[in-house]
C-alpha cells in the first residue's frame, strides 16, 4: 500500500486541519496554495507557507486555482463538513473531483460512522485531498475536523 500523502492548500478550517493532523504525525505533505500564500489569517507574504513551506504557490491569488490544482494532485477528495455549513469552495472541490473521476469521500461531521470512513480513507494510502468550509464560514470546524482525523487515526492503529 502507498505512503499517505496529505494534500490541502491550508486554509483555515477544515484544510488546516488536514496539515496539522499531517505534521503532528509524519504524514508526507503536499498542496497548492494562493500566491503570496494567501489564507485568511494569514493575508500577507509568505502567509500559510510561513508555517508549512511544503505548499506551492498557484500564479494568481485565486482560491479557485489552489482547488483545482489540489483536487487535480491527489488521487481521492475527502470532504469534511457539516450540516447547514455551506462553502464554494468546497463545492467547486466536489464539482472537479468529479468532472475528474476522482473519487468523492464526504463525510459529515459528528455522524455515525464518520470516525470509521475517515480511518479508512487514511489507510488506503496513496495522495488524499482534504477539504470542507474554511473558518468563517463554520466556526469551530477546524477543531471538530482535526478532533475526527485523530479519531480516525485511533480507530485505524489502536495505540499509535
């Protein structure tokens, strides 16, 4: 089986998430982001690549490019989300995972059996897009995402 590779483009929110959890535990990293690194909380230069310069800048300042180059990358999109929470930029992720025939994960938040899908999708391997709502437009989900992804990791290598 392939080496996981986490692939996101560091947003706030769910997309944070996903490089927390990838650093925190050896998980090979790798994403597009904005040029300038832009993210939310990090408006200014170098922005999200100050603290994960793994990421490669896109040519514009275009979140849509950072989404589709990331979709484009990874084998798999796992969409973290939850009910009422919406995001473009989440939509335009499951719109090119799909025009691409990339498999589509999504999972909801705090559901039944979110826990089992995300151990599942970590332990197939291979490059793994993770996106879902970015900060402000789902307050507390970066907690929430990054909480289910130890989970996940738990469930999948219990005592690791």
């Amino acid at each position: 089986m392939p080496a996981l590779v986490m692939v996101s483009g560091g947003q706030t929110g769910v997309d944070r998430a996903a490089l927390v959890f990838a650093r925190r535990h050896g998980i090979a990293l790798a994403g597009w982001c904005p040029r300038g690194g832009w993210a939310e909380d990090l408006p200014d230069p170098p922005g999200i690549r100050r603290h994960f310069p793994e990421l490669h800048e896109t040519e514009t300042a275009d979140p849509a490019e950072r989404t589709r180059r990331n979709v484009a990358l990874a084998e798999r999109l796992l969409v973290l989300g939850r009910d009422g929470a919406s995001s473009p930029g989440t939509a335009l992720a499951v719109a090119h995972a799909q025009a691409l025939g990339r498999p589509v994960i999504a999972v909801r938040l705090g559901s039944p059996g979110a826990e089992a899908e995300v151990a599942d999708a970590l332990a197939a391997g291979g490059s793994l897009n993770v996106a879902g709502p970015r900060e402000s437009e789902a307050p507390g989900i970066f907690a929430e995402a990054l909480a289910l992804l130890e989970a996940a990791r738990r469930r999948k290598a219990p005592g690791a």
